[in-house]
DNA sequence: CGGCGTTTTGAGATATCTCAATGGGAGTGG
DNA sequence: CCACTCCCATTGAGATATCTCAAAACGCCG
C-alpha cells in the first residue's frame, strides 16, 4: 500500500497504535536496537529513509528548520510512539532525542511490504497518521491562538495525559527548555519566565535541575490552557 | 478500511488527489450540489459527519475555535479538495465558506464503503491524509517561527501556487482579512499593515477592494517568506 | 443617497523578545 | 576534595513587534 506508489509529499511520523500484527511482531523482535544521548539524531531532513522507529524509552524530538536556522518541534514522539514513517524516499524532517533514548530500528521497505498485503498493519499506519494529524492541529491551535502561560500550561497538561503515571502528578520533562520554547514558538526566556509565574501562582512546583514538575493544580492548569 | 473501525481522534479533511475510480466517479455524478455564500458553514464541529464534501468552487475554511472564540484556521480548501473526511462519527473541525462556493455532498458511509473494497480510493484517501499533515506542519512552522511579513509574504506565496493561473501572478484572494489574519495567528490591522508594507517595498499591487493581489515580485515574496 | 461591513491608518499599550549578567549543577582534572 | 569549566536556567532591564482601541475611508447594495 505505500511503497508501491511514488508520491509528492508527505512522510508520516508517529503510530499509537498498538503494534501486534504477528509477522510485524517477528520484525520488532529481531530488530537492531539503537541507544542515543541526548542530543544525538535519529534522521536529518534529507536523508534516505531506510528505516523507521520506534521509541522504546526517552524523548525524540521531531522537527523542521528554516533555513536560517530557526526550529519549531513539531512533536515530542514517547516510548510506543513510530517516527520516520512515510511515502518517501528522503525523511522531510528531523529527529533528534533530548534524552538518553533507545529506539529500534525497523526496514522501512520490510515495514511497508508487511503492510501491503497486513490489512491491520496498514490500518494501525492509516490511524497513526490520523493521530498525528489532529496533534498537530492541536499544537496549530496552541501557538496560533494562545499567550504565552496559555501555551505552557497546555503543554504541562499534555505532558501530563501523555506520560503521566495514574495518580502521580509529577511530571519529568526530559528536555531542556530550548525545546519547550521550539515547540511552542517562544524564547527560551520566555518559557522560563512563565514557568515561575505559574509556580508563584501555586499551580505547580519545580524540582532540582528545573527537569521534574509537580502539577499542584491541574484544574487551574487546564484553566489556563483553555482547553 | 475506514467505517469499520471505531476510532477515537481525528477527522481527516482534504484530498489532492485527482479523483478517478469508476465507482466512485458515479457517486460523484449524482451527488447532491450544494451553493453556499460567504460565511455560510459546510459543517460545525460537532455535526454528525455524515457526508463529506468536494469543493467545486470557492473557497471553504476549515478552522478549530477556542471556548472564548479565538479562532485558528486550520486550512483553506479550494476546487478539487475534500474536506469532511474522517474516523469519527462527528466533525471535529469546522468548515466555512469565505466567498460564494459549491460543494458536491457525498454519503460519508458510501464513500467509505467504496474505499473498502477499492484500493485505489483508499490510497488516495490515504494520500490526502498526508498532503493535509504536510500542509498542516507547514502552517505550524510559519505561525510558531516568522514574523508578521514573512507570515504574509508566504501566505500570498502558497495561495499563489495553489490557485495561480500560469503566467499570471495576479491571485484572488477570496476572504477577509479577518480570514487571513486567523490563518496566520495575526490580527486583521497587522495583515492590513503588512499588506501596505509590501506594496511600499513594491511586491505587490494591491486592486480595487483589496481582494485581488499583484504579485509584482515574486523572487523578493519567496526571499521574505524564507522558504 | 444612506447604511453597512470591511479595510486602512493612527497612536498608545503590552506581551514577548533581545541582550546581558548571575547562579546552579554536573563533570573533569589536579 | 577542591577548583575549573561548561551548559543550562533564571532574572533583569530595555527594545520592539504586535495588539488594542479608535477613527476615518472605502466599496457595495438597497
């Protein structure tokens, strides 16, 4: 379904699905695995796309430059989470992991032959680009439309629905604060700033190294994000 | 492939892809048409998503609003497009005309029906998922990372090749600057402004009504863009 | 002509950015 | 174990792009 036919655009990032189609299973379980600092890229804009992968632990930040240098992350992509896939030969964005990560690595043309003839397979990859549609719409929505502490505070709160423990309301960013900024279109000022602001007004607490956050008031958060 | 699945998120909206197999070409030909004037809606989020709609003529904007009524839209859709597309049962985005428009209404079910035993459809259902992600990080990288004259500058640069005529670089804008400034994250002064400003550089040429737009400068319209 | 919706323009307010300095933590090497 | 360095986060102060509020001009339609 998707290698056979050449196709203009698109690379299509990340799957919720879960994975359990059997001969993809026998794939994942033979896979190379690859173990990344933080820092380090798992594919640049340009290069062949060979392989696809999937996020075992860490964060992988997936984003687009302008030529001047300028970057907006477009996604966080978490453990469970498939970067790289697509209908072309070169990846059109980057990734790179602002945290130790470990990823495997999968043959994209395996990938997609599996899928041709998996009908549950491609569904899974149909439903992952979906879901990655509507977060980036979201995030469209977030640095199109709202202020500064509204940004941030939606990122906490999607943090949160995203990696968050049940019950425990801590969160581990796992990324500096230049990424928070780069995903939602501010300085790394600016995302400092409203940090403490929110932790002045209570709703949340930082702890050592700025890395780990209490949300103390998730509901005021969600206020705040006008979600 | 499409109904069959219940599906918790999205809501796919626009093809490119030229629309050929045989059955559905019939489905097409005895569709309902639809005539809509400026600001009339195709479909509010929340509506039961039972048809999908072809864009004819016109210009449709398809946008998301927050509880308080900011508004970001997401896309405009122009002849050839799809909109309407999706896993869900209901519309998660909204869609309005911002000019006189026609739309051909298509059974959401039967077109998903189709797709389930035509593979071509599917992967052009598939294909249109992927321009749309395409266009949608496009549109994040311009709001999240440039300033107001690079937003417009690339703005009128896409509408330019979406819906230029060859040869000609005159481009009908077809909506209000309101329309604009709610693509872009802006607010209508500052599109006016930046509007002025680029036919003060010499860019462009402003007509009658301020609708249609002289692309004077096309090369120093693509340099502001920082494409 | 008169009214309405829209665009343009102006002037002042402000959120965010920029530039710069300080401080903390982790790692390194003496 | 203590400098020392490096990287990152925080904080401050001033600059600025964009927003807000307000008024005027324009184009369209009855």
């Amino acid at each position: 379904m998707f290698s056979a036919h050449p196709e203009p655009t698109v690379d299509v990032r990340r799957s919720h699905a879960g994975l359990t189609s059997s001969s993809f299973d026998d794939r994942m379980a033979s896979a190379t695995i690859r173990r990344l600092l933080a820092k380090e890229h798992v594919f640049c804009e340009g290069d062949k796309r060979d392989h696809v992968f999937y996020v075992e632990e860490g964060v992988i930040a997936v984003y687009k430059t302008l030529p001047d240098g300028r970057r907006q992350i477009i996604d966080f992509a978490y453990p469970g989470d498939l970067i790289g896939l697509g209908v072309l030969g070169e990846h059109v964005l980057s990734a790179q992991a602002t945290a130790t990560s470990r990823v495997k690595c999968l043959s994209a043309a395996t990938l997609e032959r599996i899928a041709e003839t998996d009908a549950r397979l491609a569904l899974k990859l149909y439903k992952s680009v979906c879901h990655e549609l509507a977060a980036t719409r979201s995030l469209l929505v977030t640095v199109g439309q709202r202020s500064a502490i509204e940004r941030v505070a939606a990122f906490l709160v999607r943090l949160h629905r995203r990696t968050g423990v049940e019950e425990s309301s801590t969160i581990n960013l796992a990324m500096r604060r230049s990424d928070i900024a780069d995903l939602l279109g501010l300085t790394i000022e600016t995302v400092s700033r409203t940090l403490t602001k929110l932790r002045t007004m209570g709703a949340i607490e930082i702890e050592q190294g700025g890395t780990r956050v209490h949300l103390r008031d998730l509901g005021r958060l969600l206020e705040l994000a006008n979600e």
